[in-house]
C-alpha cells in the first residue's frame, strides 16, 4: 500500500508508491484501482486516456483544464523530474485561486492525483522528463481552457529559470480573473 498525504487544497493526494529495491532495481505498483479508489474515497473514478510527454529543461506546460469535461489527472514522472502544479477553479471553494507545488521525478516515483476541477501545469527541472498522467476524461480541443502560468494572482512559485520554453498557445492563455471557474 501507498503512503498518502493531503496536501492543503480539497481532493488533491500526493502518493508515495511503496518501493521495492534490490540488486537487481526496483519494483513498485504504479496503479491498482482497487486501492486508488480507497486513497480518494471510492468516488469510482475510471480513467479513460494516457498522455505521455517528453519536454526539455526549462519547457513549462499549462495551465490547463477542461471546463465542460473536467479531467481528473494522476499525474506521475518516468524519467527526469518537474515542478508539477495544480489550481483549485472551483467556484464556491475556500480555496478558489490557491495552489499547490510539487517536485514529482523518477527518482522519488511520487504520483500527484489532481481531481476534476482545478487546472493543471508543470515545468522540466532535469535535462529532460517524460510525464505519464492518466485522465478520467478524455481531451476535447474545444473544451479546451488556460490560464496563463504567471498570472500575479496565483503567484505561484515557480522554478527560477532564465527563461522558460512556452509554447505560444500558453503564452497567450488569459488571466485567472477572466477564466472560466468550474461550479
């Protein structure tokens, strides 16, 4: 079994996979939906999609969200290691706007379960990573949502870099007081 912590915005659960090492590497189960579901409080989630990424140092990806079609993510590294963020968007939430900042790699083989209703984003803290997560939905283009990664309303602490790699679509991402907030 896992060991989980809660981290302080409503549903968000930073797991650590129980690790077995020897001579010969490790093993260690990355996913078992019986235990999952008891981690989140068997609310029954089925993942639909795997995304798997690979980016450079320095890119950083998000925030993302689907709004009609929230996504749940369950978000893990496979090789290298990133600053992965979740941003509560739920509307009526006590922490509407908060933040929460986590160094995920394949190294320490954390895994971040991000719930429906917050917005998503990482940056590469290694040469390079490669990033699995598993969705509960599955992606829809024109569902579609950002906020831009530095928006001065969420400040969230980013990884000093000199300059972050950002793809134009994230660098044009519109401002957390002008999104479109889950209900």
């Amino acid at each position: 079994m896992s060991t989980v912590s809660n981290p302080d915005l409503q549903g968000l659960k930073l797991i650590k996979p129980n690790l077995f090492e020897d001579n010969r590497g490790f093993f260690f189960e990355s996913f078992n939906q019986k235990n999952f579901n008891n981690i989140i409080g068997n609310q029954d989630y089925i993942f639909v999609q795997d995304n798997h990424s690979k980016s450079r140092k320095g890119v950083l990806r998000g925030l993302h969200y689907q709004l009609n079609c929230p996504q749940g993510k369950l978000v893990r590294v496979l090789s290298g290691e990133i600053f992965d963020v979740a941003v509560d968007l739920r509307r009526g939430s006590s922490t509407l706007g908060g933040w929460y900042g986590v160094n995920l790699s394949s190294v320490n083989h954390h895994q971040l379960w991000i719930p429906p209703g917050f917005g998503h984003g990482f940056v590469v803290i290694s040469d390079t990573a490669e990033v699995l997560y598993k969705t509960t939905e599955y992606w829809i283009k024109d569902d579609e949502h950002a906020i831009h990664w530095n928006d001065p309303d969420l400040s969230i602490k980013w990884p000093k870099f000199s300059n972050f790699i950002i793809s134009p679509k994230d660098d044009e991402a519109i401002s957390f007081k002008k999104a479109k907030l889950f209900k």
